[in-house]
C-alpha cells in the first residue's frame, strides 16, 4: 500500500471513492472509510501516523473495539459512543473521543463522519479526524468541520450518482435512479425534460415525495411545445443547453413568451413549488434534456451552491443517457437482424406448425438461438432446433452460417439426419468462427399409409417432447450425441419413431427450461407438464401458453428462448405409432 497523498484510500470497484476521497487529499487530516458494520476498509497515511498503527493493523478491523476508549484507556461500551451511533445512523456528526495508538498511549482525536453510499451501492461512512490539540477549540476539528460535512456530502451524492447512473444501460431505469437519488436528499420535487430522437419535448417524469414515498404526476408529464430559439425564460434557456438558472413562480408570472413558459407557469402552479433550479442535460454531441428541482415552502429555497452541485449531477445524467441511448440503438439492430435471420415457415399438407423466439432481456437482445423447417428435395420436411454459444452480434452471424450451411447440405445429399450433421460438423471448424453449437435435426416424411415418421439425432441439445393428443407427454431421449465443433470424432445415430395422430412435436432451447435459480431437470418437468396440460389447445395457442408457463418463475428470461412446434394431423392409419 503506498503512503502518499490519498492513493491509499479507495473504496475497491466503485467510483465513488475517487471523487469522495479526491478532495480529502488535501487535508491534513487522517482518514478512514469504514463499512455498514463499522470494520476498517481503507486509512490513508495521516490516519496511520496519528492511530501509530501501520495500514495493515488497521484494515479488517472493527473501528469501535481496536481504537475506542475512555479517558482512562478502559474499553468504550459501544452504547456511550456517539461515533458508532453516528455510522450505525448514517449520519453527519462531528465530535470527539479518546483512542489507543499502536504503543497502547491515548491520544484525544477530534472528528466528524460522513455516510457514503447505500442507495443500491454499498452503504459506508468516511471518518475524518485531527489531534484535539490542533486547534484552538478542543471539541471540534479546526477546520471547519460543518463546511467539509457538506462537501463530503456533495461528494458522496456526486459519486453515487455516477456508479448508479452508469451502472444500467436502460434509459429509462437510469432516470428512476435519479429520482430517488435527488427526492428528498436536495429537492421535493423533479421534473425531467427529455429532448426526442424526433427533436420534440417530452415532460417524461413529474415525481413528488410524499410521506416518504415517490408519487408520480402523470397529469402533468406528456408532450411539450416546441423549444423557443430566443426566450429568456430559464427551461427554455436549459433545453437549448445555454445556462443553468434559480426559478421562483413569479419567474413565470408575466406575460409567456412561449408555450413552454405556459407549461411551467402550470406546473409551479399546480406543484406548489417555491424555488427550483434548472440546468441542461447534456450529452456528449447534443442537449438532451433538462432536470428541474424544487421545493416546497417548507425548505430552505434553493441556492447557487444547489445549482452547482445540479450541474454536476445533469453532466454525469448526460453521460448515462447517451450510453444508454447507443446501447439501445445497437440493441434495436441487433435484434431487427435476428428476425430477419430467423425463418418463415413452410406449408407442408398435412401438418401445422407455429415457432417462436423471445430474446433475452438483459443482453443484446441478438443471439445464436434458431428454428428451421423448410422441405428438402425428396419431399421430406427438415426440422431443426439449434443453439451457437454467445450472447451477441458474433454468436447471431454465427447462427446465420450454420444455418445457411446446414440448409446445403440437408438439400444436396440424401442422407439419415446423423450424416448431415456429421458433415455439418466436420465443415464448421474450417468455415465458420463459431467456437460450439447444439441442435437437433429432425427429417418428418410420410409414410406410405399416411403416417408421419419423424427420423432425427441430436447434437448435445435438451430432448425433443413429444406431446399425445390425450395428455401423454415424453422426452425423445434417443439419438443423442456430441455437441458440435468439439473437433473430437464421434459416431452419430440417427432414432426413428411413427408419430401418433393429433400429436404435437416440441423442440426448444435451453433457455425456455434452464436459469441460475432453476436446474435444467426441475425446467425439463415443468415443460413436460405444462405441454401434457395443453394438448387439447389449437398449434398457436398451446405453443403460447407452453413458453408463458414454462419460462423461469421471475417472468422473464435469461437466455434467448427459440420454440418450434409441429402437430400431425387428425387421420392416420392404424400403423401410427403409440408413445
């Protein structure tokens, strides 16, 4: 650990720490951060020379037992201590205690305590203390320890706001983040202004706090007139991105300039708020937006000190917005190129077929999850299911050459489903970038009294089901194999099976029957039980209702989801197979 400046102080993974902590290199003053718990986790090189203990005494340890005492160098019972009941409170507090040094001396330490973090970070307290002999007051630091509570305040709102904003990639969470970050620590009130892809206002949050809770306006979100090019009002001014202005309602009591002057003369109106203050969000290219603050007449109005620390706050919005903005316009690409990738399907007599594809929420929302069916030169009906590793741009194009080369050679050669995947699988290591892939190949041809046989092999992909018309359903387990481009040899085989009337065939990825908080057994039940439960309902509606019910319990998922579903039709011949 270095011992220069405040290099030794850092809260690990955070951004927080840097800004928090920057400032308080300056001062010649010792520094702790401590956790929720109260155990050491970082002291710069002032606190170790006044403690007389090296860092490496000092971290990992509980702040109140290693250090705190009585004049009389007796423990402190953590009930009489107003450092604990300050961090335990979370809490700005000054004031000041005896401690042990390294040599076992007493020395008095005057301080004061700053909580760090907690909305959705980790909660934790920076502790700056001096010698009480350093000032002329012994009960108080000498550097004005009410100005630096405030700054250490700022800071530590300005650092939580950058880890919580640039922490999501969703435009619309970030500003929720914001809300709650802002209402009630500086303002009662926010109202944000979004500028539009289009170049028009939208009102999109209008939040009060109430009795500690957030309360949505939405009467007052909606549209807005168009921006003036030359009013002087001040939201005006901020969404032209010129300056950041104090607002009272008589700001916007004479005669309006604009409709946008109407809006605010409305919303002041209607919120009851006496000062606010208005400042641009800003992007890296372009202006964004604007965030207004205000308060009620019960608070203190707003000040300069307040815009100041809104500007910073709008810059580190303008920051996450535009990422969050790329993302989502990177993410509506990738997603627009998988539905073109993914196929329609065919119309083969006698059978009915329905497939879908949800992409995962919380990625790209592109990925190497697909169907195929489409009919091969000797009539048959080519089915496959098929998943390439990777959740992004590359494991989508990857897909896409998989599947191309699988459509050749399924139409070229006339071979059992275990020969096409065999070449599939020998070409794909010199052909394609794609690292591993699973599928399972299915060739569905009639027989000639009128069944449907179903021939396939799978390539290290979860079981087709097999769904009766009276409720029985089963896993066709058979004809399993390797995964694909293991480069390792392996003999294929292929599984045969007549398919009974009104039967419904069910191929699937894993992301329909697998999550972190459900086994891919316990996934493979509940679609066995849901689809037994389905099979009176029409092709569209059973495969519907099997991917609402079979996906994880949280509602959504975690992994591209790509289904296929195929029903034989009403008559067969008395050669159809039973399950």
């Amino acid at each position: 650990m270095s011992h220069s400046g405040v290099g030794n102080v850092s809260v690990p993974g955070s951004a927080r720490s840097a800004e928090v902590l920057g400032v308080l290199g300056v001062l010649d003053a010792g520094v702790c951060l401590v956790d929720e718990r109260g155990t050491i986790t970082q002291v710069n090189a002032c606190a170790e020379r006044l403690l007389g203990r090296g860092a490496a005494d000092l971290v990992g340890w509980d702040a109140h037992e290693l250090l705190h005492r009585d004049r009389h160098g007796r423990p402190l019972a953590r009930a009489r201590c107003q450092m604990v009941e300050a961090v335990l409170a979370r809490r700005a507090q000054a004031g000041s205690s005896w401690c042990e040094r390294g040599d076992r001396s007493l020395v008095e330490l005057s301080w004061f305590v700053a909580p760090c973090g907690g909305v959705g970070g980790p909660a934790g307290t920076v502790l700056v203390f001096t010698a009480a002999d350093q000032g002329p007051d012994r009960t108080h630091p000498p550097h004005a320890p009410e100005s630096l509570l405030v700054e250490l305040e700022r800071l530590a709102l300005l650092a939580e706001t950058t880890t919580q904003l640039t922490s999501t990639l969703d435009s619309d969470e970030a500003l929720r983040r914001l809300v709650r970050l802002v209402v009630p620590k500086i303002a009662d009130w926010a109202v944000i202004d979004l500028i539009t892809e289009a170049d028009e206002v939208e009102r999109v949050t209008v939040v009060h706090c109430e009795d500690g809770a957030f309360v949505a306006h939405e009467d007052l979100q909606g549209p807005m007139p168009p921006i003036p090019e030359e009013s002087p009002m001040p939201l005006s001014r901020a969404l032209r991105g010129a300056a950041s202005t104090l607002a009272t309602p008589h700001t916007y009591q004479g005669p309006p300039d604009s409709g946008i002057a109407i809006e605010q003369k409305r919303l002041f109106e209607a919120t009851g708020m006496v000062s606010a203050a208005i400042a641009p969000i800003r992007g890296l290219r372009d202006v964004l937006g604007a965030l207004t603050l205000g308060r009620s007449a019960d608070r203190e109005p707003l000040t300069g000190a307040d815009l100041s620390l809104l500007e910073d706050i709008t810059r580190r919005t303008g920051l996450a917005l535009d990422n969050a903005r790329l993302y989502q316009r990177q993410r509506k690409v990738a997603e627009t190129m998988q539905r073109h990738l993914l196929p329609q399907l065919p119309s083969v007599p006698g059978l009915q077929m329905a497939a879908r594809y949800v992409p995962a929420p919380d990625d790209s929302q592109v990925g190497g999850d697909w169907y195929d069916a489409f009919t091969v030169a000797d009539g048959a009906t080519a089915l496959v299911i098929g998943d390439v590793v990777g959740h992004d741009l590359d494991a989508a194009a990857g897909m896409a050459q998989v599947r191309s080369m699988f459509r050749a050679y399924a139409w070229t050669h006339h071979e059992p489903p275990s020969a096409i995947v065999h070449r599939l699988d020998g070409s794909m290591a010199h052909l394609t970038g794609v690292p591993m892939a699973t599928l399972v190949f299915g060739s569905l041809a009639q027989t000639a009294d009128s069944a449907w046989q179903l021939t396939w092999t799978n390539a290290g992909h979860p079981p087709p089901l097999l769904v009766t018309h009276d409720g029985q359903a089963r896993y066709l387990t058979e004809g399993h194999g390797l995964l694909l481009s293991t480069g390792l040899e392996w003999t294929r085989t292929d599984a045969s099976l007549l398919l009974p009337p009104r039967s419904t065939l069910v191929l699937y990825t894993d992301g329909l029957v697998e999550s972190r908080d459900r086994p891919i057994d316990s996934g493979l039940e509940q679609l066995r039980k849901h689809a037994a439960s389905l099979a009176h309902r029409p092709l569209a509606a059973f495969t519907d209702l099997l991917l609402e019910r079979a996906r994880p319990t949280t509602g959504s998922n975690e992994d591209d989801i790509a289904v296929l579903t195929v029903r034989t039709p009403e008559i067969q011949s008395a050669a159809g197979g039973d399950l």
